[in-house]
C-alpha cells in the first residue's frame, strides 16, 4: 500500500474538489408499506445523493399477489398512485419527477394510457421514453420506473 504525506492527502482532496471529483454518494435503500412488497431480488427505491431509482411499478393489489384493474386506464392509475406513495415517504411527489421509462404490452392503447398519465404530470413533465413489450410480469398492461430528484 502506498503511503502519503499529510501534505498530499490535503493537495489531491483540493483538486478532486476543484474538478468536481468527489467520493461516490453511496446508496440507500427505501421502502414502503404503502405498496405491496418488492417482489424478488430489487429494492423498491434506491437513493444515491438527491436521486432516487424507483423500480418499475406495475399494478398489483398492496399484498402483491393479485393484478387489479383490467383496463390500461385503471391499471395506469394505480401504477402511478402507487409512484405517488413511494415518492410521499420520502417527502416528494409527482413533481420531482425528471425521467419516466412506461412499459406496454400494446402501444395501441397509448392514447388512453397517456390521458391518465398526463393527470399526474400536468405542469413540467418529466422525459419518458414508451415501449412496447412482448410481456410484462404477471401479465399487466403496464409498468412504469421512475428517477425522481430532491
């Protein structure tokens, strides 16, 4: 292991300072009973400085045992209330919001997904990026992740 001087140490923490080089930011792991549980190896919300990941929502009854809603437009809702749960716990909301990624099974019912998606992003809406899927978990409609910042 290499060794160095006080003096050093001082001078390579200033220019990482000055370039904007910083130690990572870590991660914190977040949950919430307000939505069903992760269900397999993946955290519900992870933060890393002021970003949060939040991992693809899809419209499971709070247990997670159950899909409800059998329209796009119902399980559009719940997916993005759920997002709204999970964004409230940790003192934020829709607005915070800066990057959406919807998964669909059929992006011919874009239109009636985008109607209730814009209830929630009414003013500033974050990017998204839509695609169409050969096949969601459990066989929903929808999925949605989030990236949100504080």
């Amino acid at each position: 292991m290499k060794r160095f001087r006080p003096s050093t140490l001082v001078a390579l923490a200033a220019a990482a300072a000055l370039t904007g080089c910083a130690a990572p930011a870590g991660k914190m792991i977040h949950t919430t009973n307000n939505i069903y549980p992760a269900i397999g190896p993946y955290s519900q919300m992870v933060q890393s400085g002021n970003t949060y990941y939040l991992s693809g929502v899809i419209p499971l009854n709070r247990a997670g045992n159950a899909v409800e809603g059998a329209s796009i437009e119902e399980q559009t809702r719940l997916v993005l209330n759920y997002i709204g749960e999970v964004l409230k716990a940790q003192g934020m909301s829709h607005a915070n919001v800066v990057m959406s990624t919807v998964f669909m099974k059929d992006l011919n019912e874009f239109a009636r997904m985008n109607a209730v998606y814009g209830e929630f992003f009414k003013e500033r809406p974050p990017s998204r990026a839509t695609v169409e899927v050969a096949r969601l978990p459990r066989d929903v409609k929808i999925e949605i992740a989030v990236i949100a910042t504080k």
